[in-house]
C-alpha cells in the first residue's frame, strides 16, 4: 500500500509539472551598444536631410505624432506642422546651415526609447546671411514598429548674434 502511495504522489507531481504552463521565454538582452550606433547613424542622416532642405527626409525619421520646440519656434507637433516649421525656417534664411553633434546618447535597457544630446549651431542666418545661432539639443526617440523615430526634439540657444 506504501508503494502505492508513493507511486501516486510521484504521478501526481509529474502530471502536475507536465501540465504546468512553461515559463515564459526571457527577453533577449538589448545591444545597447549597437542601439546607440543606431541612434548616432540617424541623426547623421536626419543632419543631411536638413543641411539638403529635404522635409520628406527630415520626416522619415520623425514618429507621426512627434514634437518639435525649437529655439526661436514655436513648438509644432505632427509631421504637417514640422514641415511647415522647416519650411518657413529656410524660406526666411536661404542661407542658413545648421550642423550638430551628438555629445551622448542613452538608450533604455528595455532598447525601446533612447535620448539623445549634443551641441548645435546655425551660420549664414539673418537678412544678410552674417548671423550665427548656436546651442544645446536633446532629442528623444521611441522604438515604432522595430525602428527608432524621433518623438521629440527640443533646442535652446545662447543671444543670438546678427
């Protein structure tokens, strides 16, 4: 009868383990390394978009619902509002080219939102194309559909000098 029991209880835990649900698969470590390749690359090719005066490429990398507040701007959200915004702003400084660089980028351990920071600046601005404007920029991407989009992209300045 011992036997019995014992044998029973061992069945029992067996198809009790068996019929448990597994565990659920861990998720695979992020690269963020790789991520903030990524991120780096972007700005790169969003930088070359802007110095071309390329809205549909400026957008490409821009989340529909993304926010702009640039220094000077108003702030402008969705890609129709941002286009406006680029477009009025080299409309009224055909001369002005923009550069910047990335001084950092921090990406999530979850590899679905990243910040990036850096410096900017601005010449050939102003009715006579000798101004100049420069400051700091953050900018804040999200993961959409397995690619990194800008959700939002905020500049300050210093005086600015034309």
């Amino acid at each position: 009868m011992r036997n019995r029991i014992v044998a029973l209880a061992f069945l029992t835990s067996f198809l009790v383990a068996a019929c448990a649900p597994a565990p659920a698969p861990s998720a695979p470590a992020v690269d963020t390394a790789a991520e903030e390749q990524t991120i780096r690359t972007i700005s790169s090719a969003w930088l070359a978009s802007e110095q071309a005066k390329d809205a549909a490429g400026v957008l490409t990398h821009f989340a529909a619902d993304a926010s702009v507040a640039w220094s000077g701007d108003e702030p402008a959200t969705g890609h129709d509002a941002i286009r406006a915004l680029l477009e009025k702003g080299w409309a009224e400084d055909p001369s002005a080219m923009v550069t910047w660089s990335t001084d950092s980028v921090h990406v999530s351990a979850a590899g679905d939102m990243a910040v990036e920071t850096g410096s900017w600046s601005t010449t050939g601005t102003g009715p006579d194309g000798s101004g100049s404007d420069a400051g700091k920029y953050l900018t804040y991407y999200r993961k959409v559909d397995g690619a990194w989009k800008v959700a939002a992209d905020v500049s300050s300045s210093g005086p600015r000098q034309q």
